[in-house]
C-alpha cells in the first residue's frame, strides 16, 4: 500500500511500515494541494497540522482506506464523515500521556518560581532575587479537568510530589488512584492549579468568564488540551485582573498563530503545542500508528 506521511513520523515506526512492505511518502503536501494529490494514497498519517476535512475525504474516494492520526485528538479530521465514507479513522490515544502529564507539570513548576521572567531578567545582567519569592507545589490542591489516560498520568505524578488532587470528569464514576471525583463547580472552587485534559466542547467553551469567577483567587491554569476549550478573551481578563496569578498554556486558537498579546502576556507560561514532542513519545506513537496500519492494511 502507498502510504502518505504528512506531518512526520518516528525513524522506528517507518521503518516498520516499509518491512511490512509498504511504501511511504515523507515529503509533505501542502493543504491546499491535498484535495488533488490524496488519491494516490491508500492511508494518510497526520498529526496536528494536517486537516483531513470533508473536500480531502471526497477526493481520496474511492483509494483512501484509513486516517490515522499520530496523537489523541482528532478534531483535525471530520472522523464521522470519513467513517460514513468507509474510510478508518484511527489514533494513538496512550502513546504520549506522560509526556503532555509532564509538559502540563513543567508550566506549573515554571509559574509557581518565575523561571520565566528569571530567565528574562538574569540574561539582562539583572538580579531580582526579592521579585522572585514563589510557592511550593507540595500541599497544593490539583484540580484536573477530564481524568483520562493523561488526566491519570499528571495525577500520578502530582500525587507523588505531595499534591492533593481532585477531578471532575463526566464520563468517569470512580478511579484507582487517591484522588476525588467532585463535581465541575466544586473542582474550579477548590483548585490551587487547575489542568486541563478534554476535548472541545462543539456547544463552546469549556472555561469562559463564568467558570474562572468560580476559580479561587489567585489559582492557576494550565491548558494542554486543545485550543478552543478556553476563551482566550476571559482568560486574559482573569489574568489583568489577579483572579489568575497565572496560566500555562500550550494550545491555542488559531495556530500556528495565536493572539500576540495572549502569547506575551507577562502571567503566561507558553509553549508551541509541544505536549507529545518528546523523544520517547514520537517512537512510541510512530510505532502505535504503524502497528495499527499493518494489521488494518491486512
């Protein structure tokens, strides 16, 4: 089968993509060749930036087989479409949890000590030593927005750096892990830092300003979910106003190129949506996706 790659994949996965004697093609195509170019294909492997919507689908018909997107959401592609049409659609939903769990743990570690602004300041001949007093996450309460695969892998953690962590999820009654399962009003009114793990909400935000007036005074957010759950607007108000002492986020509204003045915030912690890219995560999801396409292609 002829493989399209078009956002990359892991050395390991191709690899083992061509030993099942399939032929891949590296080379990117552009979005807007796409629709011209996909029914040459039998699969297409996407990760965040490709979007494989309704016009894609239609011209990959009828040699398009399967959709594999290397990650957990599949908001980039119109999966139930794609389904209607016959064509697979897939993903590596366990591959890069502890990778984003660590990501999300990173920004609050960075927030909770200035190492932004420290950082900034130090390589500006600057010691503001008495500006940087921070707060230690031990003690704290982590609430957690959505207690999945990667919701578990930041409780884990957090529990094991003395955090008390609660959650709100609708699909979940009850969980192994010494946490609380609480109600969404209870989770935002309770959260010393509260992370989000869910997918967009298609009836709207999932944090607006009604939801950070619930927040404690002083709370932090941390987004590596997806853009969209946020309103970046409210957030930003949240910020100026010291409802939030500060956000860390890794998803954003129109990326790649979110709002300037939401990336340069001052109270911000922010990353390009880096949550899987680590080294460990790109082999096991190049290796998930692979192993899904072989035994699909059969």
């Amino acid at each position: 089968m002829k493989i399209l790659v078009n956002d990359g994949m892991s050395a390991a996965g191709a690899d083992m993509l061509r030993e099942a004697g399939h032929t891949l093609q590296t080379d990117k195509i552009p979005q807007e060749e796409l629709p011209s170019r996909i029914a040459e294909f039998d699969a297409i492997v996407v990760r965040s930036a490709t979007k494989v919507r309704k016009d894609v689908i239609d011209a990959g018909i009828p040699n398009l087989k399967a959709i594999v997107r290397g990650g957990v959401g599949v908001d980039n592609i119109d999966v139930k479409y794609a389904e209607e049409k016959g064509i697979k659609v897939m993903n590596t939903p366990a591959a890069s949890s502890d990778s984003v769990a660590e990501l999300a743990l990173a920004h609050m570690f960075a927030l909770s000590r200035h190492l932004i602004p420290a950082n900034l300041t130090m390589r500006n001949k600057e010691w503001n030593k008495k500006q940087y007093k921070g707060v230690e996450l031990a003690g704290k309460t982590l609430g957690i927005l959505g207690i999945g695969r990667i919701g578990q892998a930041l409780a884990r953690k957090a529990l094991a750096l003395g955090m008390k962590v609660i959650a709100y999820d609708p699909y979940v009654d009850s969980i192994d892990l010494d946490l609380k399962l609480l109600g969404k009003k209870e989770v935002l009114a309770q959260a010393d830092y509260l992370s989000l793990h869910i997918p967009v909400d298609p009836d709207g935000y999932v944090l607006s300003t009604d939801e950070f007036a619930k927040m404690k005074d002083g709370s932090y957010l941390i987004n590596c979910s997806r853009g969209g759950t946020v309103d970046e607007d409210a957030l930003m108000e949240a910020l100026n106003s010291g409802k939030l002492a500060g956000a860390g986020v890794d998803v954003f509204v129109g990326e790649p190129n979110p709002k300037a003045e939401l990336a340069k915030h001052p109270k911000i912690s922010v990353t390009p949506h880096i949550g899987g890219s680590t080294v460990e995560a790109q082999d096991r999801i190049g290796l998930e996706v692979a192993s899904q396409l072989i035994d699909f292609l059969k």
